[in-house]
C-alpha cells in the first residue's frame, strides 16, 4: 500500500496546484544548467583505474541516496541496480553535480563547514559518478557488488541508530485530511509522559506513516503545565531529521505536563484518514546536570512587521537580533515556503566586523533542514555582538518552485503565502561560560583544529 500510495501521490501533485514543485525530489532542472556553473571534474581519462559500478558507484549510491530511491520510498526512481543507476545516469549527474542530491541545501564555501548529520556528498564522489558516467557506465565484476543494505522502516526514528529507541514517544491524536481543501491547522495536546524534571538529549517528529508525512506541512510542539516550567520542545518541517542538544547544555522537559502540538496539514491529492505525527524524546540521564540552558526559537522579523512580493518581482529581509547574555548557537534552520529561495545567518561583531555562519543559495521548501554545528565550532556570541538573518525570494517565472508569479505574495501561515524567519538553537552562557568554551578549543591539539 506505501508503494502505490508514495507514487500516486507524486503524480496527483503534479496537477494539484501550490506544490506542484515536488516532483522535482529527484527530476531537477536540465542538463544545460550544469555547464552553466563551469564545473571541472575529473574523468576516468585521467590515467586511473577504471570505475565501475559494481566497485565504485554502487557503495555511494548506498550511503547517498538508496534510502530514498527504493519501490516504496521518496524518490521518484529506484536506484538500486546497475539498470536504474544506467537508465538514471544523465539525471544522476545532473543532481549531484548541482548539488541537489543528497538533498541538503547548504553552501559548501563559505561558512561553517563542519556540521553533524551532514549528508553532502563529497567532491571525491561526485568526481567518481561522473567519470563512471563519461567512461561509459561499465558495470565491473559482480563479485566486488557491496552486499544489499537492509532497509528499516522509513516511519521509524533515525536517530535511533546513534541514541538507541527514543526514551519518550509522543503521539498526537489522530485527524482526518482530505484529499483536495484548504490548509489545515490541527492543535491536540496529550501527557508528556515524563515525571520528573529531565534534560533532553534529542528530538525527532515524524509523521506516523508514509502517507501522513506527505500532507504535514510542518508540525511544531511545546510543554504546557507542569513542573519545570513550559517551553519550546522542537520544530517540525517537511524533510527536517531532528535535534540534538549538546553535552554541557539543558533544554528542560517538565514533570507531568503536556506536550502541545501545532500541525500544519496540507491536503494535496490523496485522503489520509487519521494521520498522526510523533515525537520521539531522547534524555540525558536523571543525574545529569547543566546550569546552561538550551532553547529552540524562532527568529524573525522585528516588531512583527510584514511584507509584499509584487507579481514577477523578488525581495530581499533582513532581521537583527542581538542577546542579553553571551550565547552559543547550536543550530540554525531557515524556514519559508514557494518564493524563498536563498537564505543565510551571519554575526555583526561590535567591532563592526561580518562573518558569515552559513548559506543557503539554493533553499528549496521540500528538504528544512536543521544545520547542526559541530561543537568546537559553534560560533559564540559576545554581549554587543548581532545575529543578520537574510531572506531572499523570487516570485518570478524564474523560480522553477513559484506556482503562479501573477499573484501578490504576502507574510501569512497557509502554503500559498510567505514566512521570514529562522529556527535557532541557542545556549544561554555567562562570561565564564563563554571564556571557558574559548580557552578549550584553544587547548585542542593545533591539526585538531579548523
């Protein structure tokens, strides 16, 4: 039933209006636009040893791109065999060398660069699929074939297979999506089921089934009531994976309250009746302790203003934020909808001085990813210091995403207007704190530094 009901899904969107744009997930733009970037890559005419599938290609298709690209799963095609990665192989380089498979929409030069759960695909891999392609696609010797790889449940937690099963499952109550309507807003609230104060070590939502994830436009949740205090528990966007709070910080799960859920549904061509989403809820242990918190907001314009895109036109926001105390940034996850297209986080030093945190040049509303950076490089934010949240959009037929470049586009909440802000995990610190963070990575061996 997830096979036939994953490819009837991708056909009916095709004719169904705002999000049209998903059958790009593996179809991309043509081959054209990669001459355009003026990527050199090196081909098997270098003098090296032949690539094959069976030695070369088919372990990065496994680590890359198999899990979505199997009968049942995302990806419009299978690229499991020899025969789907040579009948796919002009779109394979297409994809990769534009760098939109794997989907992960982050700039690879400029910004930090050393992120956890990072699913970019190497230059060395890129590299090996295109000269296996320019060489001919020879097929190799069967016996150097990696063994299959076998697949879990798409529905079941990824970061499982760091944390283990989640400590804590949340599950929203049940609701009914029709298969054409407007957009949907759906607000159940349901015990934590935790009963003591706790220190989260991660999250993960996920809609309950294949279907389900298909309509969840994104799924927000928060503590009610309570012992501990309420507050932000995550965030959930379509293709987002999770969270994961660093060790020496606390994002605080309240005793015996509630967790709140806003799930923003969208109907797009099939009915899913009693869809669900889950939050999967990973804890450090009870004796665990941090005098630093942890929070997830969002960041966006000051002063709750709007704005208009006007038909064939493009806009660019900026928001500043500066902090009371000094802080760490743990995350950051741009969020918009079929205008967006680019979007990147940077610090304004009371010394005047700009860095850039990260980008993304080709932001795309199928893949919210939550960039998590590494710990030794998460940049830290003194007092004085600012955060700039840039947003650029293109409401012109230029935007292969754009459903209708006609219509005025506005900041709202349904999948047809428009949103500015960002997803920003930040630790609140003190100067000791901050220095101490500083004088550790100072203390790391100097080839163990970036």
């Amino acid at each position: 039933m997830q096979q036939v009901s994953i490819y009837r899904w991708t056909a009916r969107i095709v004719t169904s209006g705002v999000l049209a744009m998903l059958v790009t997930l593996g179809m991309g733009r043509t081959g054209a636009l990669v001459a355009q970037q003026n990527v050199q890559f090196a081909s098997s005419s270098s003098g090296d040893a032949e690539v094959t599938f069976t030695a070369d290609v088919a372990p990065i298709l496994q680590k890359n791109c198999q899990l979505c690209h199997q009968e049942g799963s995302l990806g419009p095609m299978p690229l499991m065999t020899y025969q789907d990665a040579r009948r796919w192989s002009s779109r394979m380089v297409d994809m990769v060398v534009q760098r939109e498979m794997p989907p992960y929409q982050y700039d690879t030069d400029t910004g930090i660069q050393d992120l956890k759960y990072d699913p970019r695909m190497s230059e060395e891999e890129i590299e090996t699929i295109v000269a296996w392609v320019e060489s001919g696609m020879v097929e190799g010797d069967p016996a150097l074939l990696p063994p299959p790889v076998e697949w879990g449940d798409p529905t079941e937690f990824t970061l499982a297979e760091r944390f283990g099963p989640p400590d804590v499952v949340v599950t929203s109550d049940p609701y009914d999506v029709p298969e054409i309507g407007q957009d949907r807003w759906w607000q159940p609230s349901v015990d934590s089921g935790i009963t003591e104060v706790r220190c989260i070590r991660a999250i993960e939502t996920k809609a309950v089934s294949i279907d389900g994830r298909a309509v969840t436009h994104h799924a927000n949740t928060t503590f009610r009531g309570g012992d501990g205090g309420g507050g932000r528990l995550s965030e959930y966007a379509l293709g987002k994976i999770g969270e994961i709070i660093p060790e020496g910080a606390c994002r605080t799960a309240p005793a015996n309250g509630q967790v709140s859920f806003d799930i923003h549904y969208w109907p797009n061509g099939i009915q899913v009746d009693d869809a669900q989403v889950k939050v999967g809820i990973w804890l450090y242990p009870a004796d665990y302790e941090s005098k630093y918190r942890q929070s997830l907001s969002l960041y966006g314009l000051q002063g709750g203003r709007g704005f208009d895109i006007a038909p064939h036109g493009t806009l660019m926001t900026q928001g500043f934020h500066n902090f009371r105390t000094p802080v760490r940034i743990d995350s950051w996850q741009p969020h918009g909808h079929t205008r967006l297209v680019a979007a990147s986080i940077q610090i304004l030093r009371e010394n005047g001085r700009t860095e850039m945190v990260g980008m993304v040049s080709n932001w795309s509303a199928l893949w919210h990813h939550s960039h998590m950076f590494e710990d030794n490089v998460a940049p830290l934010l003194d007092v004085g210091d600012k955060l700039i949240l840039t947003s650029w959009y293109d409401n012109t037929e230029n935007n292969r995403y754009n459903p209708d470049p006609d219509q005025w586009v506005s900041i709202g909440d349904r999948t047809a207007d428009e949103m500015s802000h960002n997803w920003i995990g930040v630790t609140s610190l003190d100067e000791e704190g901050i220095e101490q963070i500083r004088a550790d990575r100072q203390a790391r061996p100097v080839l163990d530094r970036d």
